[in-house]
C-alpha cells in the first residue's frame, strides 16, 4: 500500500523542469525542423505580468507598472509573436486553445490586449473551434472591455473571486471589492461570455465551513460554465508568506481542514450542474471543460509567450526571462527570450506523459504506444498497478479513472512519476520557493516539496517496489 503523508496542493504544470543554460543554436535548429505527426498540437501559452492590486496570496510572476511599461511590453510581446510565427516547426503546429493568463492581462487597455489577441490569430495556426481564453479581475471586465474582446476573438474568461466573503477579501486578501459589487461585475461578464469561469480558494485564513459553502452555493448560482477550486498554497513573497510564517499572524494552514473542505467540494458539485469534474481541481457543466487543459495533458506542445513563461516545445522545455524588464530587453535585441531550457530524454518524456495526463481524472493512455513505440504497461505497469492496489486508481483496459481517495491525493500520484526531483513549481509562472520548488511548507509542517517524492510517501508493503528502484527502471528504458 502507498501512502502520502502530505497532500502536493498543485501539481507540475510542466515537466522535466528547465533548468540548463540556453543553447541557441540547438534551439533554433530544433525550432527549424518540422513537428513529428504525434506533436503536432498544441496550445499557447501567453503571460501579462501586470496587476493593479496586489492580492495578499498570490505568488504569480506579476507587479504593479506605469503605462510605459506596459507599452514597451506589449511592443515585445507583438515582436515575439512574430518571431516564432517565422518559425517552420511552430508554423505547422495546430494550435487547439490559447490561455492568456498573469498577472491581469485585463490590466491592459482594450485595444492593447485586443490586439494580442488579433496578433495570435493573425500569426498562428488556431484551430477553427480554438478556445480563446483571458484572465482577468472581474471588475476590469467593463462593458466596453468585453465587446472588443469579443470581437478580436476572445471566446471564453477565467477570473478570480476566491471567496465572496467582504470581510476577509478586504481585510485579509487586500481585495478592494465587496461580495455585492463582485456579483454585480460576474453579472457584466455572464452578459458577455456564454464561456466563462470562477476561481475559488479553500483553507483561506478564518474561512470556516459556513463560509466555504455559502462560497460554493454563491458561485454555483452564478451563471458559469466552469469552476477551478483551489486550496490555499502559501507561496514565498508573498505578503500571506510573510503574514503566516515571520509574523505568525494566523494558525498554519490545516491539512486536515483542507481535505474536509476539498470533500465538501466534491460532495456538493456532484449534486449541481457541475457534474464533469474532469480534473482534479476544475469542474464544468457537460462540455464545457477547458480545451487547454485537457490539451496540455495529452502532451501537445506549449508555445510560451511573455515574462516567466512555461513552454514545451521542439522536445525542450523552456522557462522565458521572468523579469519584465529584461524580457522587454531581450526582444529588442535578436534572438529568444529564454532563460532556461532542457531538452528531454526519452524517459523524461514518458514521464511527462504520466504527470500531465494524470492532471485529468480519466487518463487514456492508449497514445503511449504510438509515442513511444513500446507498451505502457512495459515502462510503468508496475507503479501503475501500485496505485491501483493502493486504492487511488481504478483500470478499464488502458484507462484509468481516479477514486475518491485518488481526487485527494491525486497530485501526488502525478509526483510518484517525476524523476527529476528538483526545481518542480506548480504554476506555469509561479516563482518557486526553496532550492526544491516548495519545500518552505514543511516549515509549517504543511506540504513537502516535489523534490522529496520518497520521503512523503509513509507506507510501502515489501511486495511493491520503491519508487527509486522503479526510477532507475524508467532511466533505462
Ligand atoms: C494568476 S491568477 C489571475 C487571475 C486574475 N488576476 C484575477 O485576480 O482574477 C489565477 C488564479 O490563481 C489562483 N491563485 C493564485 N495564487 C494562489 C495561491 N497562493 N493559492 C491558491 N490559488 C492561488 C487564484 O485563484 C487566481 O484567481
Ligand atoms: S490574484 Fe490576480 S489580481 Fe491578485 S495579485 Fe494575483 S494575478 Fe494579481
């Protein structure tokens, strides 16, 4: 039997981790070369690092600028578009969803972020039905903003409430608005976008269990086709970092409370038009799940654009200059804006191929053989058979389906597959924290870090293998 003693709240968002100096010529000659018939998909990946306001939790690559700032960014923006649309390898990748995420890419004017958008479609290959999606605050979703996002192509919205309670968004998570001008701006959107998500966070700072489910029951209500359900992860510079860990100012973040919280979740989305709770923190109405996700779990490839941006392409994995600054720089001068990259092995693809599937609750892994020319279950039947005798896994032929006990600890099971032990951050454009991505939260005896796979896991009968002996397996395949 496996166990996990403490719950992995994120999960990779990319794999094997960029951490290799920059080989150009290696890159450029990749990115010369056409995509192999498997690779020949993706999505985009676009990063706005700019907010109004700084939110006490929130660990994104973002800040606060002036209007000059954001013009020059915008102008590199453009010249990194057209930059890689010259490229022959990009320009026959189909592209099946665009994300536009921050940072608060509505922190843009209109036309700024309109025309980014109208730049994407204009320099890439978007699938006729590509989903089109922006973040953004919900009061930055102006009548005018929405019409001509609209109109520039943007066909589905992804905002961030996190709680509706007015008490601790104003005083605990420096978010101006109260619950009532929240309603009245999703209100705004919902008019707009018949596509559109909530954002939401458990285990917040004086969040009970009435608030969670006046939460949950609030956004349910509310018109949108998707909800992503986070739980608080205490990300380093962050003021909540600094409000926990050097001030003491609340009781660490309860692992308990927030498995209670996160079965709450489950149990009442269940019973609500959110039936297709098809990852294991997003939920949405039939058909309407997102197309990024579920494309990057089926290892499309990822073309990152903008500051600190997480990429997958021509077989390397790729992190963007996270300063905006230097991006800005960097676009002036020739070439990439790259700050790191790795080139995957062969495992490390197959690896990939685990952690990003097992982002969704039903992971088809009937494209293995054709990747790799060699069967799943060769590679890893025996970790595979492990979750299923541990009771986090059920098998239907080369689909597995998580349980209830695999939703909870499901980003674990994504870790159980990552060799590569260290640097692993969960957001795309997270800063991470410690030499091992997070390894801060066993300072509040609350999460270990990704690069500590083994040491979190507590229970393991003689019959199962260790997890480093099977890594040593994968290494040789
Ligand atoms: C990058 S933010 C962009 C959203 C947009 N700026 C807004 O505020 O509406 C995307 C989402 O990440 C989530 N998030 C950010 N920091 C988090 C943290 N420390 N723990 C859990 N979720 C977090 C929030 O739910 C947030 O809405
Ligand atoms: S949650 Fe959104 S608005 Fe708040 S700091 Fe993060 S990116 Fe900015």
């Amino acid at each position: 039997m496996l166990k996990f003693k403490l719950r992995e709240p994120i999960g990779s968002s990319t794999y094997p981790m960029p951490g290799e100096a920059v080989d150009l010529t290696k890159t450029l000659k990749g990115l010369q070369e056409s995509p192999t018939p498997h690779r020949d998909f993706g999505t985009i990946y676009l990063h706005v690092p700019f907010c109004d306001q700084i939110c006490s939790f929130c660990g994104f690559n973002k800040q606060v600028s002036t209007s000059d700032v954001k013009s020059a960014y915008v102008a590199a923006v453009h010249k990194e578009i057209e930059t890689y649309a010259a490229m022959p390898h990009v320009r026959q990748i189909q592209f099946r969803a665009v994300y536009i995420g921050g940072g608060t890419p509505n922190s843009l004017t209109k036309d700024q972020l309109s025309g980014i958008v109208k730049a994407l479609r204009n320099n890439f290959n978007l699938s006729p039905d590509c989903e089109v999606t922006t973040e953004g605050t919900p009061q930055n979703f102006t009548e005018e903003m929405n019409a001509s996002l609209l109109e520039a192509g943007i066909n589905r919205i992804s905002t961030g409430v996190q709680t509706f309670n007015t008490e601790i968004r104003k005083e605990h998570l420096h978010m101006n608005h109260t619950r009532e001008e929240l309603l009245g701006f999703i209100e705004v959107i919902r008019k707009s976008f018949p596509n559109f998500n909530l954002d939401l966070i458990y285990n917040l700072p004086l969040q009970t269990d009435d608030i969670w489910k006046d939460d949950i029951k609030t956004a349910l209500g509310l018109g949108s086709k998707h909800l992503s359900v986070l739980p608080l992860v205490l990300l380093e510079n962050t003021i909540f970092y600094s409000d926990y860990i050097v001030k003491g100012k609340y009781a660490p973040p309860d692992q308990d409370n927030e498995i209670h919280l996160f079965n709450h979740t489950v149990e009442a989305l269940r019973a609500s038009p959110f039936t297709d709770h098809y990852s294991m923190r997003d939920w949405a109405q039939p058909g309407y799940e997102c197309r990024y996700i579920t494309t990057n779990a089926k290892c499309g490839q990822i073309l990152a654009l903008g500051a600190g941006a997480h990429g997958y392409l021509a077989g390397q994995t790729y992190r963007n200059i996270r300063s905006t600054q230097r991006y800005i720089q960097s676009m002036k001068d020739a070439g990439l804006p790259l700050e790191a990259q790795r080139f995957a092995t062969r495992s490390e693809e197959m690896q990939r191929f685990m952690v990003m599937g097992l982002r969704l609750n039903t992971f088809d892994t009937s494209a293995f053989n054709a990747m790799f020319n060699v069967s799943i279950d060769e590679v890893f039947g025996e970790k595979l058979q492990v979750l299923v005798d541990s009771g986090y896994l059920a098998r239907n032929g080369a689909t597995f389906h998580h349980t209830d006990s695999g939703l909870i600890w499901g980003n674990n099971l994504r870790t159980y597959f990552e060799e590569q032990k260290a640097c692993t951050v969960g957001y795309a454009d997270t800063r991470g924290a410690g030499s091992t991505g997070k390894e801060h939260y066993s300072a509040i005896t609350r999460i270990k870090a990704s690069g500590d796979v083994e040491a979190n896991i507590i229970d393991i009968l003689p019959e199962a293998k260790s997890p480093a002996d099977t890594a040593e397996e994968i290494a040789s395949v």
